[in-house]
C-alpha cells in the first residue's frame, strides 16, 4: 500500500470537565487510519466527511458527517476515509488519560507502506 501524500493531523487537543477531545483532520480520500484499541470506552465523532469504519474487523459501514461512532474499550477499530478533508474528534473521559495527559492505547498497529 502507497504512502498517502498527506497524513491525517492533530490540529487541536481540548481537557475541559474530565473530556479529553483531539480534534483531526485527514485531507485525502483513500487514507487508512491503521487500527488501534483504547483501554477505556470512547467515542469517534466525525465532524465532516465520510469515513468507513471497522470493529473487530466487522465493517460497520460508512458514516457521513455529522455523526458518532461509539468505540467500546479494547475494541480495534480503523477508518479509511471515502471523501476529502474528512475532520474527526476522538472523545475520552480524561480521568483515565496517562501521565502526558493521552487516553491509554491498548494495542497499536502500523502499517507497511511503500514511498
């Protein structure tokens, strides 16, 4: 799989009321975000775009912005985007983040990609 020329970015990251949301934007169609677990429950809420989304490898579909994801802890779960400039937020309870204010992440892959 080819590199995506532009990898999805943090453009913002709020701790208000014990909410942890990191706000993310992806500019490319065909981008796969690889699959990752938390160890707590969350919520992916897709602010714009479309993206499908998997969960324990089942296919959940594909969601159209404005619209929430809900991420039961220790679940992998990945996003490939279908359109551009898709805009994510990742919402945590920040009364389980780790010492550097992150929610924990129960198991990460990467991918193999080619340049």
């Amino acid at each position: 799989m080819k590199r995506a020329a532009h990898q999805p970015e943090t453009i913002g990251v709020t701790l208000f009321g014990s909410i942890y949301v990191k706000t993310w934007t992806v500019p490319d169609r065909g981008t796969l975000v690889p699959q990752h677990s938390h160890e707590w429950d969350h919520v992916s809420y897709i602010v714009s775009g479309v993206v499908r989304v998997w969960r324990d490898d089942d296919e959940l579909g594909d969601f159209i912005g404005p619209c929430s994801v809900n991420i039961p802890a220790l679940t992998p779960h990945r996003f490939l985007t279908l359109s551009d400039g898709v805009v994510l937020l990742c919402i945590h309870n920040a009364d389980h983040a780790d010492p550097d204010g992150e929610p924990p992440i129960a198991a990460e892959n990467a991918l193999e990609l080619e340049d």
